[in-house]
C-alpha cells in the first residue's frame, strides 16, 4: 500500500496498481499474491494480471510458494497453479500438504492424490495410514504399516527393514 493508498505488486520489475485503495489483507506466493477487494471478491495477481476466484471469501485456502488451493462453500476443492485454476475434486479433502511445485491430499477412500507441476496424479494404490510430504517425496505406510513407501516423481519405492543393509544387527 504506498502513500496514497493504492495497492500495489511489484514483479518482475514491473509495478502494478492492483486497486486504488489500501489492501490490508493479502498473502504472497512465490509468483502470485492473493487478496480481497473492497468489495470482498477474492482476487489473484499472476504472471502481470489479475483475476477473481471467488465472489466471496473461501472455506478454506491454502497458499504456500507456487501453490494457491482452496475449499468452496459447494465443498469443491481447486488449485490455481501458474495461472491455471483446476477443479480437483467435488469435497473437501481431509488433509492437504504442500511443497513448491507439489500439492498432495487424501481423498473420500484414504488413499493419496496429488497435484504435480501441473498435473492430477495417483500417488498411492491403497489406504494410507499415516503420511507426509517431504519435497518431492511423499512418505506413506498402507494398510501393511511394517512397510513405508517413498513416492518419487511418479514411481513407489518400498522400504522393507528386513532387507535393510544398514539396519542389520
């Protein structure tokens, strides 16, 4: 907000004025800055534009360096990535991670889903009992929870202690 209460983004070089009025709430990207205007429409800036993505505050939001998602009040859960806003499923996940370029949640059955650079992909084939997000790893245990899984851009790796070299006593 400069000195005559507009509010402004400065990108890539560039300034933009966004409203010609202070802005008190907002949150940052790394490439994206969300807000609420004076009108309480829910507004994003990316890539030198901005647009509306709700009429209305969300349910939920989650916004964390590339990665702006959100929950409706229809409970429909949306990603808006690179300028590209995508509907991911038509509920509310029960939990939703997130990493630079890299969402992952649970869906309906407890099984793992996520949003890669751009894309919805499969994560795990089974109900997963606990896991977390580690960069681009997702470390999961199923239903067998004496075996963790490592997921890596798009392949499953399976740790098993018994065959572990450095775990032998």
């Amino acid at each position: 907000n400069d000195y005559l209460g507009n509010f402004k983004v400065f990108s890539n070089g560039n300034t933009y004025n966004l409203e010609i009025y202070e802005t008190p709430n907002y949150e940052v990207g790394n490439e994206l800055v969300s807000y609420y205007n004076n009108i309480g429409e829910w507004m994003v800036f990316y890539g030198g534009e901005k647009s509306k993505l709700l009429t209305v505050k969300p349910k939920k939001q989650y916004l964390k360096r590339n990665v702006l998602a959100y929950v409706d009040f229809a409970n429909r859960f949306y990603v808006f990535y690179k300028g590209k806003l995508t509907q991911l499923e038509s509920y509310e996940p029960a939990r939703v991670e997130i990493w630079d370029d890299i969402l992952v949640y649970t869906d309906f059955y407890g099984k793992l889903w996520g949003f890669v650079n751009g894309e919805k992909v499969p994560i795990s084939d089974n109900i997963v009992l606990g896991w977390e997000l580690q960069k681009e790893c997702v470390v999961y245990y199923d239903l067998t929870p004496a075996a963790k899984t490592v997921w890596h851009k798009g392949k499953n790796y399976i740790y098993d202690p018994t065959i572990d070299v450095f775990n032998r006593k």
